[in-house]
C-alpha cells in the first residue's frame, strides 16, 4: 500500500529596516513523501525538490525492512479539495504595498518600522491507493511590523501585524495609527488587584493563552495521570461558556483540514472540552489504541517522517456577544506584547506584560506601565472567565478575543 505526501510552499519576503524597504527574496520549495506500508509495518522517505520516483521508492522499502510497526487501518474512500484564495499574491504588488504602507507611517516621524511582509501560496496533498485523496490549497498575506521611538534606546517598542487571506491596506493603516496613538498616551495603572484582561485568543505557542492545555490534554499524559485533568475526565471543572475544540477548520485556522495520518473530522473540529466539561484528550490512532481513548485525529508527522502524537489547532467557542457587551462597561487591560510567562505543570500562571494597554471594548485608550498578570487555568476558565469575543480584533483579523479577570501587579 502506497501513500504519497506533497507539500508545495511558495513564499515572496519582502524585508523592511529603518523605515525602507531592504531587499525582496523569493522562495520555491517543493517537499515528496512516500509512505509504504506492508504486513504491519511503515515505510517512509522524503525528497526535497525534483526527485526520481523509483528512486525515493527504493528508499522507502529500505525504510520498510527496519521493520517499523503500524498495525492501523489506513484512511480510505474519502476526497476533498479545499481552495482558500488571498486577494495579495503578486510580487510586484506587495512590493507596492510595502512602500505605500512606509509612505503613510512615515506620517509618523517620531516612529522607525521594520518587519516583514510575506506573500504566501501553499500546497499540501494526502493520497493513496485506498481511495484517499485530499488536496488543500491557500494563499494568504502576512505583515509583521516591529516599531520603535526615534529617541527609544530598545530594540523594540512594540508590533502590529495582520495575517490572513482578506488584506485591506487603509484598515491595516487606522490599525497601526490608533496602536501608536495609544503608545503616545501614557496612563496610570488602575488601582484595582483584579480586573478583566484581554488577549488574542490565538491557537498555539508558548503566548497562547491555551498553552497549558497542550500537555495537560495530550493523550499520553493524560492516560498515564501525568495531566492535572487525568482526574477530571468527564467532569465539569471550568465555565460553562468554556468550551475548547480540536479544531482544523481551514476558514478559521487558516491550515489543512487533515492531519499528518489523512483523517479529516466531521465538521473539521473534535471537542475536548465541552461547556466546561473535560470531554476527552487529543490523540491519534497509536495513542487512541494504546489507551482505549476516542481518536481525535491529531497526528503529525514532517513530509518524511512518522506520524505521532503532535498538539493540535485549538480553537474556544465564541460567545454571543462583542469584546465591548462582554467587558459591559469595564476597562480592561489589553495584552499586547508579553513574553517570559508560562503556565506551571499544575496550572498556575504569570506572566510579565511588557506592553499593554488600557481598553474600554472599542478602542486603545492608553498604554499602561509594564506589570504582571497572574492566576490559574481553574480561575482563568473557571469562574473569572467572561468569555470569547464574538467580534475581532482588529476587524481585518480573524482574531476573536478572550476575556477573563486576573491579578494585576506592578512591575
């Protein structure tokens, strides 16, 4: 049985330095991947770039004498083609783009940029000879600007970015204005010990705010009661507005509908944890036997490697209402840069904040001094928990907003 993996990324960078545009460099990478499996076992080899297929072949059945065991069915009967267009892909537009974006922030004079802009077109296809076929196609647009003041002795002072396939140049532009307007307007720490807080409810990373779920809900963890939920399986230890799914959603992920083993979920989302309920931890289908657990489809594997267990897209059910009717009135501190936090093995969390902003639920009023923020996964999604935003923030994104109460201190 034969299984094939292709990855195709191109990529166009355009360099920012100082304000100006540096250089533009583009890139054309083309990954293969043959899978071979016979009597149990797998097979695997890569190719990077053109490659001859009875050569990679002859290469994957060396593989598959090591005698590597995969004792799994293999997806099959199921195609699926998922195009996902970008309004910016063109080289020559984005190079455009970049100087008229420098052009506008130049407005700006107390304010250098550099970054970077990227135009990307991907690729990726799962098939084999069991009537499996996927095929999942976008081009999307990245900006990352970091900013510092003229007179600012730091590397940076802060960044705005957009990242997605819908780019509209004066919404980017009020974007990056009303950020550096709040900058400007230094205001004073409330006095309150605890007060909401809002942050961009990315998916992943060691910044997302669902990084503990990670370890906590990978399946090996879990099972061998190394999670601090093992515990907790089938019980309600959250909000009941806290609902956390597997999620591989292109439209909302901007990512590939399937996992590294070609299983593609009913209605591309699996939930693991449901109305505060801890339904199940991630797994795949080694993980998924091992432990008599239901599969949720989260392998990984590169072009030419093993499929394994591998964290996947998390994304939390949006609630009924906006950042502004969820925050009803109250200022909260905004999220804006924060690196050095994490969350302990047992779920307690810090995390210094290094730019952050007051925040009404419509705009930036003011940038706050740099202070820490402090709780535990039970209070954060627990009983201080407000919510996800059903709106975005900024409009052009498609980043929903968290909100829940924790312990502010100055640093």
């Amino acid at each position: 049985m034969r299984e094939t993996i292709v990855e195709r990324t191109q990529v166009a960078t355009i360099s920012l330095v100082d304000s100006s545009i540096e250089s533009i460099r583009e890139n054309d990478v083309v990954r293969t991947g043959l899978r071979l499996y016979a009597n149990q076992r797998i097979g695997v080899a890569g190719a990077l770039g053109a490659c001859d297929p009875a050569e990679l072949e002859q290469r994957a059945r060396r593989a598959h004498d090591l005698a590597i065991p995969y004792p799994y069915p293999l997806e099959a009967d199921r195609k699926r083609q998922v195009t996902l267009p970008c309004n910016l892909t063109d080289a020559g537009r984005g190079l455009e783009e970049a100087e008229i974006i420098l052009r506008e922030l130049r407005d700006h004079e107390d304010f250098r940029f550099s970054g970077k802009i990227k135009l990307i077109s991907e690729i990726e296809e799962h098939a084999n000879d069991r009537g499996l076929d996927l095929c999942y196609e976008q081009d999307l647009v990245t900006l990352s600007l970091i900013f510092k003041e003229t007179n600012s002795g730091s590397i940076m002072d802060g960044h705005v970015g957009y990242f997605g396939r819908d780019y509209q140049r004066e919404d980017f532009v009020e974007h990056v204005r009303e950020v550096l307007e709040a900058y400007r307007n230094r205001v004073e720490l409330p006095k309150e010990e605890k007060m909401p807080v809002v942050m961009v409810a990315r998916d992943s990373g060691m910044d997302s705010p669902y990084s503990f779920f990670a370890h906590a809900l990978n399946a090996r963890s879990f099972a061998t009661g190394a999670s601090p939920l093992s515990k907790h399986h089938g019980n309600k230890v959250f909000s009941d507005r806290f609902t956390l799914w597997q999620c591989r959603d292109p439209e909302a992920m901007l990512g590939a509908f399937f996992d590294s083993e070609g299983v593609v979920l009913e209605g591309d989302r699996y939930p693991l944890i449901e109305a505060g309920r801890v339904v199940t931890p991630y797994t795949d289908k080694k993980s998924a036997a091992d432990f008599d657990l239901p599969h949720t489809g989260a392998a990984s594997a590169a072009y030419d490697g093993l499929p394994s267990l591998g964290c996947p897209p998390f994304e939390a059910g949006e609630s009924e209402w906006t950042i502004a009717e969820l925050l009803n009135g109250r200022n909260a501190v905004f999220v804006f840069l924060s690196q050095g936090g994490d969350f302990t093995p047992d779920g307690q969390f810090a995390s210094p904040v290094q730019l952050a902003f007051l925040f009404d639920g419509r705009r930036l009023i003011g940038r706050l001094p740099p202070l820490k923020i402090s709780s535990t996964v039970f209070e954060m999604f627990g009983d201080a928990f407000i919510g996800i935003s059903k709106d975005t923030w900024p409009t052009i994104s498609n980043h929903h907003l968290l909100a829940t109460t924790m312990k502010i201190t100055a640093t």
